[in-house]
C-alpha cells in the first residue's frame, strides 16, 4: 500500500477529563483548545479525521457542526474515556453505540471510524473489534503494534489490515498507529512524547520511509498546542504528569504546521474512497489470547 499523504487524526476531547479524572465536567478550555485548531485546520486548508469523545460532542455540540461543515471526518473516540479493558463487552457495547448515535445526530452523517481512550485494544480486549463491527463501525485506530506499559499489542501487523471478526463474515479495518522498526522494536512515531522530542529532521526521515510502505498516522489532542495550559489545570497533578504532558509542548504547533506544509495531509474517510486500498485479511481469532487452554473467543461467544 502507497499512501501519498500523511492521515492527519485529531482526538477531540478535554484534558483534566481525559487524563486525570474521568467523573470531571467537560470545561470550557476544551473548546477554546478546539477552538484554536479548528482556525489553525482552515488556515492550513487541512481536513483531518477528527475522533470525538460523545461526552465532549454533548457539551459542545455547535463545534462538532461547524468541524463537520468545514470537511472535517467525525469519528468517534466513545462516549466516556475509560479504556477498553476496564470495561466489559457489553459495557463497551453501550459506551460505542451511544457516542455514534449522538455524533451522527448531530452531524447527520455516518460515523465510520473509532479509537479508543488511550489507544487501549491490547490483547485482552481485541473482543473489542468484533463489537465495533457489530455495531456498524467500519475501521478502527486504536492498536499500537509496540511494547508499553500501558497499551500496545507488540505482535500486532504493522500494516493495515482487514481483520474478520466472526463467522459470519463480518470484519473491521484495523489501520495500526504508525511505528517504525529500529534497534529489534517498533517505536512510536505517530505524534505524542516521540513528536516532541526527536529533532524534525529525523520524524521527517522515518515519516517519509512509512508513507512509501505502510503509511503514515499522526495523532495529537488540541490540548497539545496550548503550551498553558497546564499552568491554567483547576486541578494539583504529579510533577511526573507535568512533565510527561508538558515537556516540550511549546514545539508542537510549528513542527504541525511544517509537518502539513511538507507532507499535506488527508482524512481516512479520502483514504478509503480511493479505489487502490488493497488490504491483507486476518482473521480474529488468531490473536486472541488463550485463557487456561480456552481461546477468549470461546469466553466471550457468550457476550
Ligand atoms: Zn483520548
């Protein structure tokens, strides 16, 4: 697969709530940091795919619209942030459904795309995809083929695949979150920490080698381009979560914007429209983990 451009995704949604405290009301600086990239997107004439959380869209529903008319995709990121694994399937079921029903009332188009709150399909929750395309979602971007504490399913393809999910035939795209092979590992180079701190010229190089095989998916939050924001945070953090979100913050905007400028960039919705997708099949159960010599696939047939 040849991808020309750079799928440039935007995960919507509020920082305190995101990250410190799930129960925390969506805030006002939310939408002023959407606000920001929404001018910034226009000023770039760029149109990204933007994954919304449903409790951001709920309070903010004016700017879910006025992304959607300016070309933006509206994805979805679920409707309340928690992580997969800390759900169970038919707590995941509820959370999918509700925040697509809500987004596509909203914009009267059809949610196609779903990420998880902190990129959280691991292993143990790849009976996530089968429910994703129960419900009617086309692709998912929520894997990261890497070694983390936190997330990542290192043996996980690199590469975009179509991923058969049941018997029936039905089945997912799962576009990976990009990552490059270096030193025997696969590091993420798709925005975040590694972003940040490698010198342009290097994301650059790597940036380029991705768009000649697998592609290439940036990532980011508009929290990310408001380097105050976290002297603004109502709320006492950790200096390790000052550090981890801040360090650096300052060079996201014009690394973004010299990013575009180079590179251009497109929504997976365009992506997918062209006709020379061609994508290997997998098929599910053959990463489902094995429980006590049962496969999850047999646990989880009864959900
Ligand atoms: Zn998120």
């Amino acid at each position: 697969m040849v991808q020309h451009q750079p799928v440039i995704t935007i995960d919507v949604e509020d920082w305190i709530q995101s990250v410190l405290d799930r129960e925390y009301p969506i805030t006002e600086a939310g939408l002023r940091n959407m606000e920001g990239m929404l001018e910034r997107l226009e000023r770039l004439k760029l149109k990204a795919t933007t994954f919304v959380l449903g409790k951001f869209a709920e309070a903010h529903p004016a700017m879910i619209r006025r992304l959607h008319e300016f070309g933006c995709e509206i994805a979805s990121h679920g409707y309340g942030h928690v992580e997969t694994f800390r759900q169970t399937p038919s707590e995941f079921r509820a959370d999918v459904q509700r925040a697509k029903h809500l987004l596509e009332d909203i914009t009267g188009a059809e949610v196609k795309g779903y990420r998880a709150p902190v990129f959280s399909i691991v292993r143990d929750s790849l009976w996530a995809l089968r429910i994703l395309a129960e419900t009617g979602h086309r692709y998912d971007v929520s894997i990261f083929p890497i070694h983390h504490p936190r997330y990542g399913i290192p043996e996980w393809p690199t590469e975009p695949r179509c991923v058969l999910v049941d018997q029936e035939g039905r089945s997912i795209l799962v576009f990976p979150n990009t990552t490059f092979p270096l030193f025997g590992r696969n590091w993420p180079i798709g925005g975040g920490g590694y972003f940040r701190l490698f010198p342009y010229g290097v994301s650059r190089f790597m940036m380029r080698e991705r768009l000649k095989n697998s592609g290439y998916i940036f990532y980011c939050h508009p929290y990310e381009f408001n380097s105050h924001e976290l002297d603004e945070v109502p709320v006492p953090m950790s200096l390790k979560v000052r550090l981890h979100q801040g360090l650096w913050r300052s060079r996201i905007p014009s690394r973004f914007e010299r990013m575009v400028r180079e590179f251009g960039g497109q929504t997976f919705d365009e992506m997918l429209n062209r006709n020379d997708l061609k994508l290997r099949t997998v098929h599910l159960k053959d990463y489902l983990p094995r429980i006590g010599g049962q496969s999850a696939r047999d646990l989880h047939r009864a959900t």
